[in-house]
C-alpha cells in the first residue's frame, strides 16, 4: 500500500506536563515528519529523518506551519441527543423527561439511527475528534446504526446501547432480559470487528432496577476486557433519587460497587459531588472520573474538583469530555476553553500542555486505548489532527503576539473551533467532512 508522509510541527505527549516547562513531557519537532502505511504511524521525528525512511511512491503533504497532533478522544457522548443540543432552562431529570428520553424514542427507526450517526461522526470528527466514547439509544438498531457507520470509516470508537428498564417512557425501555440479551448479541456482532470496542452501558441507577444492574454486572463477569459506561453524582436532586431507589446503598457510588461495576475500564460521567468515601473507590478500583465541563455549566450541575481529584492521597483517573447533548459543543477545544474555566473557579489553573495531553494522551490512558492512538509514536494508529492557529481574523491578530507554544496552544484552546481544524486523518486517511455535506 502506498506510504503517505506529512510534514508539519508535530506535537506529542509522553506524560503529565507539570509546568509549561517541562518539556521532558513532551515531544515536539518544529519542521516534524510522520510516514503513514496501512493506517498506522510507521516513523515519526525530525522531517530530514522520517523523509529517508519513505519509499519512492510515497505521497507527501506539506502541513507546514500548522500543529500536527493525535486526534483529539471524547469519553462521553450521546449520539442520540443531536436534536436536543441547546435545549433550554431544564436540570437535569426534568431535561431527560422533557427533551431526551421523547428524542430516544425516535431511535427504533433503524434509517432514522443511521442518518444520525452519519451526522454525528461527520460531525465530532470535523472538530478534530477521532474516538470517541458513545452511548447509544435503549434500542438495539441505534447501537447497531452506530457501529456500522463507525465501521464503514475506520474509526476507532467505543460505544452501546443504553440498559434502562424504569423511570423513562415506554418507547425507551427494554426489560433486564432483553438489556442482556441485545448487549450479547450486539458484543458479538461489533466487538473486535475492526476498530469497533463495545461497552456495557446501564444508562443509570435510576433507570435501572437491581435486576438490571445484576444483568450489567453478569456481563461484566463475562466480558471483564469490555468498557462499562454510566453516569455518577451528577445533580443534587439525581443523587437523592437514587438513594430513594436503593435504600440499602451508603452513597450513589456504592450502587455501583455493589454490583461489581467499578474498575479500571468503567467510566463514570460527571462525578461532582462526591464524598471522601466515594472518591476513594473509585480510585482503590481504578474507575474513571469523567469531567463534562460544558454540560455540568450548562445544565447548572456543579463544579468538577479537577486538581483536587488528581492530587487527593488516593487520586483519581480523570477524564474529558463533550457530553453533547446536555453539552453545548462537539469541540473539544471549547470543552477544555469550558474546562479551564470550571477549574479557575475552583482556584485552580490548567497549564495549556496539561489541556492537550488530557484531550490526547491523557484521554487515551483513561480509556486503556494508549497502545493504539493518543500519541503520534511509532506504531500507533494513524489518527491525527492538523490545527491552524491563524484560523480567524481574531486568531491571525492574537497570534502576532503570539511568541512560544504554550501562547499558541492556548490560543487555541480559547478561540479554537471547527474552524482551526485544517484537516483530520482517521487510520491514515484524509477524513474532514466539508462543511456542506
């Protein structure tokens, strides 16, 4: 297969960056190269070098001045709630009842799913993401569109059908059996097929009875290397309502933990009020902690402790994400803008290193995927973003002051859009939607 070779300032993380100092963190080549083949990076540093490596065929693409990065991760997303994004003036169980859970029902329509799972990937991937962990409708055919879709382009994505077996209408819920039964079928089906990973997705404990969280954890058991997706302490008024449901329970968490759901592949959204106690299983299990900074502020949830839960004795894994859509933005370059914002409230900063390791490596080693994209090393999947910080007029003007690349970065994270994504390379290939399509 022909080898493509780009060329532009490349920019990868090898850990946490404590400072905007500590370059030991990362990797960056200010006249960089990186040679593509059969949808992986099979060389990457210094252009003079990477270019001696490339057969005589290869196609070369010069990105120059723009930042090459990995392709940007988001670990919580509703494909389903495209139509209910901006949304207003709802908390959270009343903006479930009111817009989402009427939205979900349309999912039963398989040609209904898989327009907006077309739309939806076009769209994530325009903003420069290249994984991203999905949930599904309750409905077999809405998982089912969504990784035919995610096939058809190669992506490397996450995803399942919501369980939900009460406390929602009709057309959106399945029963524990049927939960089980189509997460079975769908894991066989989508699992390993390509870059497909399927996750076991018990919506919420209020919308799961305890015989279907015991379907969750039965599947858990039986497929321990698959993700396990849910949502956690979200809202004051979700909380209470759980421990209503589950008198027996401590805390919200210890639903969870109760069921055996907790782990180093279960990913918790939202976490924001959390006690002590709670912290401290998730972090004794290794489970993730998922930061919706847009949606916490727009659905008025709460603040997310970030530099708190990182440097707690027990710390905990973190990761990011859009949550569109009680999420206001497929971008997740507005999400960390969002996220930093969140942060400064709570007295804290997010150095812009530290933004762009979490929405790249940082993502990837809290969704157990780093082995295969997040980084642009040797041997990891092909799956790159091309930034231009010169996007907009407002860009082009802030960047003449513009004089290191934490300046630029940051620029990026706080102004950056759709826009400043110049390209997107999914398994290799040039994958950006035009804007009209």
């Amino acid at each position: 297969m022909t080898s493509t070779l780009l060329r532009g300032r490349t920019l990868s993380f090898l850990r946490w960056p404590e400072t905007v100092d500590d370059h030991s963190a990362w990797r960056y080549e200010d006249d960089g190269g990186l040679l593509l083949r059969n949808g992986r990076i099979v060389a990457a540093g210094a252009y003079a070098d990477v270019e001696k490596k490339a057969d005589e065929g290869a196609k070369k693409i010069d990105h120059r001045p723009h930042l090459l990065l990995p392709g940007f991760i988001d670990p919580h997303a509703h494909f389903p709630q495209m139509q209910v994004i901006a949304s207003y003036g709802a908390e959270l169980l009343d903006w479930l009842n009111a817009y989402t859970f009427p939205e979900e029902t349309k999912f039963q329509n398989a040609q209904h799913g898989r327009r907006i799972a077309r739309l939806f990937l076009d769209e994530v991937v325009r903003h420069g993401t290249t994984t991203v962990a999905a949930y599904c409708s309750v409905h077999r055919e809405s998982a089912e569109a969504f990784f035919a879709e995610s096939h058809d382009r190669n992506m490397l994505n996450i995803a399942g059908k919501v369980m939900m077996d009460r406390n929602a209408p009709e057309g959106v819920l399945d029963t524990p059996q049927s939960a089980y039964d189509d997460s079975k079928a769908l894991i066989a089906e989508w699992h390993g097929k390509g870059r497909q990973h399927y996750a076991i997705t018990p919506r919420f404990a209020i919308t799961s009875s305890p015989e279907q969280l015991e379907m969750a954890s039965a599947l858990c058991r039986e497929h321990p290397d698959l993700h396990m997706q849910t949502h956690l302490s979200e809202n004051h008024a979700e909380i209470a309502f759980t421990l209503q449901l589950y008198p027996k329970a401590s805390d919200y968490t210890d639903v969870y933990e109760h069921y055996g759901l907790l782990g180093r592949k279960s990913l918790f959204g939202h976490c924001i009020h959390l006690s002590e106690r709670e912290a401290d299983a998730l972090s004794d299990t290794g489970s993730v902690a998922v930061f919706c900074p847009t949606s916490n502020l727009f659905l008025g949830s709460g603040l997310f402790d970030y530099q708190r839960y990182r440097r707690r004795e027990k710390p905990l894994r973190i990761a990011t994400a859009t949550d569109v859509g009680g999420g206001t933005n497929y971008s997740m370059l507005r999400t960390m803008d969002e996220g930093y914002k969140v942060i400064a409230l709570n007295g804290e900063k997010l150095n812009p290193f530290q933004s762009f390791w979490q929405l790249t490596r940082g993502n990837a080693e809290a969704l157990s995927i780093v082995e295969r994209v997040g980084t642009l090393d040797q041997g990891s999947d092909a799956d790159i973003v091309v930034l231009d910080a010169c996007a907009t007029p407002a860009m082009r003007l802030r960047m003449e002051t513009a004089d290191t690349l934490a300046e630029e970065l940051f620029l990026l994270q706080t102004l950056g859009d759709d826009r400043a994504v110049r390209e997107v390379y999914v398994a290799g290939r040039a994958a950006k939607p035009d804007m009209a399509a």
